[in-house]
C-alpha cells in the first residue's frame, strides 16, 4: 500500500510540473513588466560589433549610432564600399576598425584603438556578428571548408571574447552572440555552418554561466532564413560543386542532382526574410532592455512554434521531418536508388 501511495503522488507531482512552470512563467513575466526598470541610454557607453560590411552588423551599427551609442564598427574591408558608406550615413561617434576576426594582430590592434577611444561609461558590449555562410554536403566539403568556417564562425567570436571581456566586464555590461536556427536544426546540406554555431552557442551557454557572478548579460541570436536580407548565402553553380570532386564522388553524385540541390537550396533563400528588421530589434533589445533575453529566437510567425518545439522532441521524430520535403524523395531515387541497381547488377566473382 507504501508503494502504491508513493506512485500515485509520483504521478500527481508530475501531473502538477507542468501547471507550476506555466504559473512561474507567466508570473515571471508579469514581475519583469512591473519592474522592468528603464531601458540602457546609450550616451557615454560604447559598443563594439564585428562583421560591419554588410549585413545585421551594418545595420545594427547604425542603429546603436542613433541611439547615441560610441560605435566601433569591426570591418574586414575599412576602404571598401560597405565600410565607407557606413562612415558617411553615422556619425562622428561612430569609428571603422579593420578587424578580421582570424587575425591575432587585429583583434589586438582594435582593442589598443578602442582602450583609447573609450567614453566615460566604458565599453558596454561586444556584438560577435562576423561570420560567413556556405552550403554543401558533407561528402562535398574537404577539411579545410570546415577548418574555414569555424575559424571564422567560432574561433573568430572566442578570439574576440577573450580579448574584450575584461572592458566588458568593468562595466557589467553585455556580450552578443549571433548564431542560427542551424546551431540546433540539422538540415541537409548545412553541415559545415551546423558545426561552426554549435560550437559558438556551448561557447556562449558557459559563457554565461561564468559572466553571471560578474553582472554581465549573455545573449544569443538565432535568425532564422535571412538570407536574402544579409546576402550572407553563398551561391554557387553546378561547375564550383562538380569541379571539386573527385572520380570516387562523381560515381556517387551526378550532375542532375547536383543540379535539383542547386535549385531546392536557392528556392528555400528566396522564401526567407528580405530585410534585417527582426533581427536588429533582437540585437537592441539584447544590448537596451534592462532584462534581455537568453536567447532570440528570430523567425516568422508560422515557425515559431515548430523551433521551440523542436529541441525537445525525439530525434526520431526529428530526422523524419525531412521526408515530408520533395527533395528527400528526390535524392534517394536519384543517388542510393541508383547506386544500389548498380551493384546488383555487376557479375559475381
């Protein structure tokens, strides 16, 4: 009876898991809102983002310029046009560094430049938004595509967390980091960019964890399809794929599917977003509000359900999500079907 006793107030507790995290929540929510506090005022603090060419970091720069914000705007090419066109829609408040996020040198030489170029209020944030895109299958990437990307994607925000964290810190301030909805979504054909955000959001998660003791915020961004907003994607046709392989690879892949994959991954870019907006109002927020978010979950309406869902459902479940999209169906009729009517019908030995 002991036992029986115990399962059923087992169950029951389980039973009231659920209510109780919706009430804390709810609640949670409805203390933020009371006392929420003002949100950060931008004069006297500044803000260092990296990958300002283009982009969310372009917009963003101007953003945070506006608002009054000291700006340092980290970009690969400070002569280019991205740069200088920068330059001239801000302000006297807002300064071009050049910064590739892979170089030691740079990373250092910015940090000098912004130790002296430092407002009253410090340096409240570092924004790692320097990154680059690139889709192919993983039999289609070589080591160096992978090594390319996450030392870029990943190394790059580390190198540059490192460096900065201690102005940060002094003035309990916020780091952001810009991740993917693909840091958690295995899609086909984004191995090498799943990777590289995988790695930057376990970075940031203990990030957090340690920044806590010292008042310092850390967020992450996750942007869904902004392709087309950002011209981050990298397109590509069927001779910079096939060129690449080599005899073993063309026996596998073919050019009709190389073909099918090119027009599926362009198709899916064009159904994405074709301005930054959702994104750069994640970033304020982030930076501004006095109680941001952990995470941003930045993507339409229609998905939002389906990604905070998904983290939690079996992986099962998940992979077979997959098979609803044409070019899955596509594939294996093109690639396995076909590789495996081959083999059966070469002579026994």
């Amino acid at each position: 009876m002991a036992n029986m006793n115990s399962f059923f107030s087992t169950e029951q507790l389980l039973c009231i898991i659920p209510f109780l995290a919706v009430f804390l929540l709810a609640f949670g929510k409805l203390y933020s809102r009371r006392y929420c506090g003002s949100p950060v005022d931008g004069h006297g603090s500044a803000v260092l983002i990296t990958g300002c060419d283009s982009g969310f970091g372009y917009e963003l720069a101007r953003s945070l310029d506006h608002k009054g914000f000291v700006v340092f705007a980290g970009c690969l090419f400070p002569q280019g046009m991205g740069a200088q066109s920068l330059a001239r829609e801000s302000s006297g408040n807002l300064k071009i560094l050049k910064l590739d996020v892979t170089s030691n040198e740079d990373v250092q030489q910015a940090k000098k430049t912004v130790k002296e170029n430092l407002p009253e209020n410090g340096l409240w944030a570092v924004v790692n938004n320097a990154g680059i895109s690139d889709w192919a299958e993983i039999e289609w990437s070589t080591i160096e595509d992978f090594r390319h990307m996450v030392d870029i994607n990943l190394f790059g925000c580390i190198r540059m967390t490192v460096a900065f964290l201690p102005l940060v810190r002094a003035a309990k301030g916020r780091m952001v980091f810009v991740s993917s909805i693909f840091s958690f979504f295995n899609c086909l054909n984004m191995a090498t960019y799943s990777v590289s955000k995988r790695g930057l959001e376990a970075f940031a998660d203990c990030l957090r964890v340690e920044m806590d003791s010292f008042g310092v915020k850390v967020s992450i961004i996750q942007p869904g399809n902004f392709g087309q907003a950002t011209n981050i994607v990298k397109m590509k046709t069927l001779s910079d794929i096939w060129n690449k392989f080599d005899d073993e690879r063309k026996q596998v892949f073919n050019r009709d599917y190389i073909e099918l994959a090119i027009e599926y991954f362009v198709y899916t870019c064009k159904m994405g977003f074709t301005n930054a907006d959702k994104v750069i109002a994640a970033m304020l927020h982030a930076l501004t509000a006095p109680h941001p978010k952990r995470r941003y979950l930045v993507v339409s309406a229609m998905d939002q359900v389906f990604f905070q869902l998904y983290p939690f459902l079996p992986t099962a479940l998940t992979d077979s999500v997959f098979s609803v999209s044409s070019i899955y169906a596509k594939r294996k009729e093109m690639l396995y079907t076909k590789q495996h009517t081959v083999i059966m019908n070469q002579p026994v030995k």
